[in-house]
C-alpha cells in the first residue's frame, strides 16, 4: 500500500524575487520554482493522499518530481508525522525565528552605521538625580526578594532618575562604541527607553511621554498629552488599577542588524531580558515595585507620537514602576 502524504503544519509560502519559495520552518530545503502549478500539487495533499491519487490529477505536468521537491523540502510529510508536531505545539513563525537565529553567523559591519547616539531636536530636557549612597544591599538578597509587584500607592517617586542611571546609563561613549550596565551582543546597545509618567507620578517631572537620554542622564519630553492611552494599556496588561510610570522600550534595530542579519532580533530580546533583569535587581535595591508586562502598548499610536516607524525603531518591551507598597 503506497504511503499517505499530507501537508505538514510547518509549511510556509512566499514570494520572493518573482518566484515562489515553499519550505517548512526549521527545514534547511526549499523549493524555489517559477511553477504555479507547485501550489496546486501541494493543496492536492490538503487531507492525507497517496501519490499515485494525486498523480491522476495532474496528468499535464511532471508531477512525481514536483511532489519529491515538495517531501525533500519537509512540506509533504507522514500523517504521523503531523500529529508528532503538533504535540510539540511549536508554529510556523515561531520555529523558523528559532532556527535562523541559532543558525545564523552575522554578517559584518557595513561602511556606514547608525550612530551611537542619535541626533534629536531641541526639546524640553528634564536633568535626573543619580545615586550618591553606598549599596547598603548583598546581591544575593537582592535575587532573593525579587519579584514582579502588579501594586503601587498614589505617591510620587523620587528614585526614577535613581532606577535610569544604575540600570542604564552610557557608563562610556566613542565614536563607534557604547557600554551600558547591561550586556548587548556586539555591545550595539539598540535599545531605547521611553519613561511615560503619569500625573503626579514623579517628582519634579510633569506627565507625558519622554524619552531616556543615557549619555546626559535626562528626560527628553517627547509629548505632554500622549500618555494616556499608553498608561492605560499598561495597567490592563499588568491587571492593575492603574501604572504611575510605564517604561516602553524601543530597538533601533539597523543598531543590531547591519551587523548580525538574521540572529539581530534575537540578539535584541536577549539584551531585553538582560536590561529587565537588571531593573529588577535595582527596584529592590532603591524599594521601587517593577512589573515587566508581556504586551500593552498600543505600537501604533506610540510610534506616532515618538515620530518613529515601528520597522525603524519598534516596541520590544514594557515595564512598569512605582513606589513599592509598605
């Protein structure tokens, strides 16, 4: 009895350079053909058939060679071999970010890249404190008592520009280089951070949407009547009754990119998860509440009022920070 073939869940079709390009995530073949009939053979396989059914619909083309281009490139695989990853739950976009960035090397640095620090317009610029104490705390009680904390009281906090310079100052700047507190591969430091503050959340710093300003250790405003929707989204996501300063950051991602290609995104998320972990660890220390939030920020209506592209300088994280409960 001839074997069933069926469409794996993993396949992925596109249009590149006026050719179609049909491959399964995470396989290393891909069919690249300028035959659209390649579409129609493989929807052929839509329920599990054998090759001999499919043959007799297709009597007008060399369909044997185009259903063993299809099975090298992983499209058309064993029923059983559906139900194998399924179980693994993975999706097609999830995989093949996950194969690329483990198999890519980079690519070099191109002639010209984006600079360290970027131009800006003149704007109002509020200066932030910066600690002057010793550490009175032992790291390790410090990762002990860590914890996301979804609660704040209605105070202003005075330990914001504390939080920014520990966990994120330029610490130093050259022409082509950066270092931050926190490690970036390829120290490209792509990250930007945008403090949205409520009213009466901080002191000394009237609501709106700012942007952090590492090498001066200020607040940009960036727009004093933006913060509302982002404040809102914030909260829901934190399932809060409100958030008194959302940290929404950003990558410059040609920071990343015009270097390592393919593996730069997940490069960035890495140095997200490092810069997090590392306002957590600042949060215990200064007594701020943290909670690092999995969506919220409306991408749209946030690029537009920090005059960005999302393909140019996208969302890649969101916290938030307030006074911690006593």
């Amino acid at each position: 009895m001839s074997t069933q073939l069926v469409i794996s869940p993993l396949a992925r079709v596109r249009w590149v350079a006026g050719r179609l390009e049909i491959s399964a995530a995470g396989h290393v073949v891909t069919l690249s053909t300028s035959e659209a009939d390649a579409l129609a053979v493989m929807h052929a396989f839509a329920q599990p058939s054998t090759v001999s059914e499919v043959r007799t619909q297709f009597s007008f083309i060399d369909v044997d060679s185009l259903i063993a281009e299809l099975r090298s490139a992983a499209v058309l695989v064993p029923p059983a071999r559906v139900a194998a990853i399924e179980s693994a739950r993975w999706d097609v976009d999830s995989l093949t970010f996950h194969r690329r960035s483990r198999a890519s090397a980079g690519g070099g640095s191109p002639p010209v890249s984006p600079p360290v620090v970027p131009a800006r317009p003149a704007s109002a610029v509020f200066r932030l404190d910066w600690p002057t104490h010793p550490m009175l705390q032992n790291l390790p009680s410090l990762l002990d008592a860590r914890e996301s904390r979804r609660s704040w009281p209605d105070e202003p906090t005075r330990d914001l520009g504390r939080l920014l310079w520990l966990s994120a100052r330029n610490r130093a700047t050259g022409p082509d280089v950066v270092s931050r507190p926190y490690p970036s591969g390829g120290a490209a430091y792509s990250l930007e951070l945008y403090p949205v503050v409520a009213p009466d959340a901080v002191a000394s710093v009237p609501a709106g949407i700012y942007r952090y300003l590492p090498d001066t250790h200020a607040l940009e405003l960036i727009s004093p009547d933006a913060h509302k929707p982002v404040l809102a989204g914030a909260a829901a996501a934190a399932g809060a009754e409100r958030a008194p300063v959302a940290i929404v950051v950003t990558s410059r991602f040609e920071r990343a990119s015009s270097t390592y290609g393919e593996l730069a995104y997940s490069l960035v998320l890495k140095e997200v998860g490092a810069l997090f972990q590392t306002f957590y660890l600042v949060a215990e220390y200064l007594g701020l509440a943290v909670c690092a939030l999995g969506g919220g920020c409306p991408d749209d209506l946030f690029a537009e009022a920090i005059g960005a592209h999302d393909l140019i300088e996208p969302v890649v994280g969101e916290l938030v920070v307030g006074p911690a409960s006593r």
